[in-house]
C-alpha cells in the first residue's frame, strides 16, 4: 500500500514541480538567441588565435632544438665522444 501511495505522490505532485523546474530553465537562454551567437563567434576567434600561438610556438621549439643539436655536434667534432 505504501509503494502505491509513493508513485502516486511521484507522478500527480514530484513529476509537474520538475516538468516546471525544466521549462524555467530552457526559458532562460532561448536556443539560437544572438548571445549563443555572439559568445559562439567569440570562441571561435579564440581557437584560431590559440591554434597560429601553438604553431608558432612549436616552429620555435623544433628551431631551438635544431639549433642545440647542431651547437653539440659542433662542440664534440665528429668522431669524438663526450667523455673525451
């Protein structure tokens, strides 16, 4: 008798306090509004921002890179080793 009386309270008075909980919220932001838009195309300028910085920094890095190797072997000699 008391699981009858559970789903009775969950479908006639839990059930329409959630169904108007959930369309407060999909009311808040409409989808397609011009601020989706607007922080959409803010994001984007971002991400291409972000993406030429990584391409930079890593032309830089593979630069440092080779430039260290080239001063190590220069240093060495060929046929030496390092302990020498």
């Amino acid at each position: 008798m008391s699981t009858l009386l559970i789903i009775f309270v969950m479908i006639f008075v839990i059930g329409p306090i959630a169904k108007a909980y959930a369309d407060r919220i999909s009311r808040e932001i409409p989808p397609g509004s011009d601020i989706n838009a607007a922080e959409l195309a803010r994001l984007k300028e971002e991400m291409e921002r972000l993406t030429a910085e990584v391409s930079r920094l890593q032309d830089e890095q593979s630069f440092m890179v080779q430039l260290l190797s080239d001063t190590e072997r220069k240093r060495l000699g060929e046929g030496r080793s390092p302990s020498e």
